[in-house]
C-alpha cells in the first residue's frame, strides 16, 4: 500500500529504466528515480556527482543533524545515504 502511494506521487517524474531504488524505513517508504534529461535541464541540473565519502557530504549531514531523531542524531555520516 505505500509503495502504491509513493509511485502515485512519482507517476510522470524520473525513468525508472534509468535506475529506481526501493527502500523501507521504520516510518516510511521511498522510491527514488533517475531523473530523465529534459527533467535535468529544466532543474538546472548540469551534471551529477556522487559526493558520499566527500567533505561535503559531511557538511550536508552535519546541517540536516539538528532535524534527525536523537537516536541517529550522532551516527558517522557513511551511515546516511
């Protein structure tokens, strides 16, 4: 049921032909595209970059820490995607 929500809110975004990701949290689901060129260009978006293992993805991670239960609050930043 809420893989069905999830794909009703991504119905005509991405290419799931290109890559499509599934995954189950403890309070949701997600499911994550690859974006399709012409969604690409219209974003702005020129290039992707993986950044995982980067100074910054730990700066993105060290900013969203505030916002995440306290639980995983201190966890290294390898641990979030």
């Amino acid at each position: 049921m809420l893989f069905e929500i999830a794909f009703d809110e991504l119905r005509g975004v991405g290419d799931a032909t290109f890559g499509e990701w599934r995954e189950v949290g403890d309070l949701a689901v997600h499911v994550r595209r690859r974006l399709t060129a012409n969604e690409m260009r219209y974003a702005g978006i020129d290039s992707v970059v993986d950044i995982r293992g980067t100074p910054e993805h730990i700066a993105r991670i060290d900013r969203l820490r505030p916002f995440l239960p306290p639980i995983v609050r201190h966890e290294h930043a390898d641990v979030f995607p």
